[in-house]
C-alpha cells in the first residue's frame, strides 16, 4: 500500500500491519506480533524522516511466507541518495538515532536496495520470524 510521508502515514501502516500479522495467526499481544509491527515502525519512520520528497509517498509491503514461517517488510520510499546505516553508538538521550539498532535486534535480516523497476528512491526490506503463521 502508498502511504502519505508523513507521520500520520508512518502511523497508519503501523496499523494496517498490526490487523494484517493478526489476520495472519500472529494475535494481537504476542511477542512476535510486537517484534514485527515495531519493525514496521521503525523503517516507516525512517521513510518519513530520511527519505520524505515532497509530494511522494513511501510504500509498504506485507509478504507472508507460510511455509518459512517469515513476514517480509519492504519499505521503499523516494531517496535513494540516504542510504540506511546502523549508527556507531546511539546519540545520548535524545529522541531518534536508535531505530536501526532495533531493526537489527529483531529482524532476522535486513537490507536496502534500489527500487523496483528503476525508479527514484530505495527499498529497505526485513524478515522476521513469524511462527504459527497462517
């Protein structure tokens, strides 16, 4: 789904994804369901703040794997230039600056590359473990 690159946007594919991972067999509550949806969050976020153009949207994909028992996350959005890196240390207190270090954390896998069909921006994808997957 095309989200606006905003934060009202980062939140309601937040949510889209926490019915959809339920839809899924992964409820609501469940470790795993909170693993995943902060994933999602997490480089959603990164989309509005790193990769926002003004009129473009960013782009989510769900992709359930049944027989792997994984969700794949792909957020792609329109910057291709800022490529994601774990920072070296975290900044202090402050607000931000941590979001990669928990993709890192509770993704299997994660990875950037361009975007599909050549087109401006970038995908930055994870896989998660997803056990009890429909």
């Amino acid at each position: 789904m095309r989200f606006s690159s905003t934060p009202r946007g980062a939140r309601l594919a937040r949510r889209l994804c926490g019915h959809r991972l339920d839809a899924w067999g992964v409820p609501y509550g469940g470790d795993t369901h909170g693993a995943i949806t902060l994933v999602v969050s997490e480089l959603c976020a990164n989309a509005v703040r790193h990769g926002h153009v003004a009129g473009r949207d960013f782009h989510l994909l769900l992709v359930a794997d049944p027989a792997a028992c994984t969700v794949r996350i792909e957020v792609g959005d329109a910057r291709g230039e800022h490529v994601p890196r774990i920072p070296v240390t975290a900044q202090g207190d402050g607000d931000g600056g941590r979001g990669l270090l928990l993709v890192e954390a509770l993704a299997d896998r994660w990875g950037c590359s361009p975007r599909e069909g050549g087109g401006p921006g970038k995908t930055v994808w994870a896989e998660c473990a997803a056990p009890g997957l429909i």
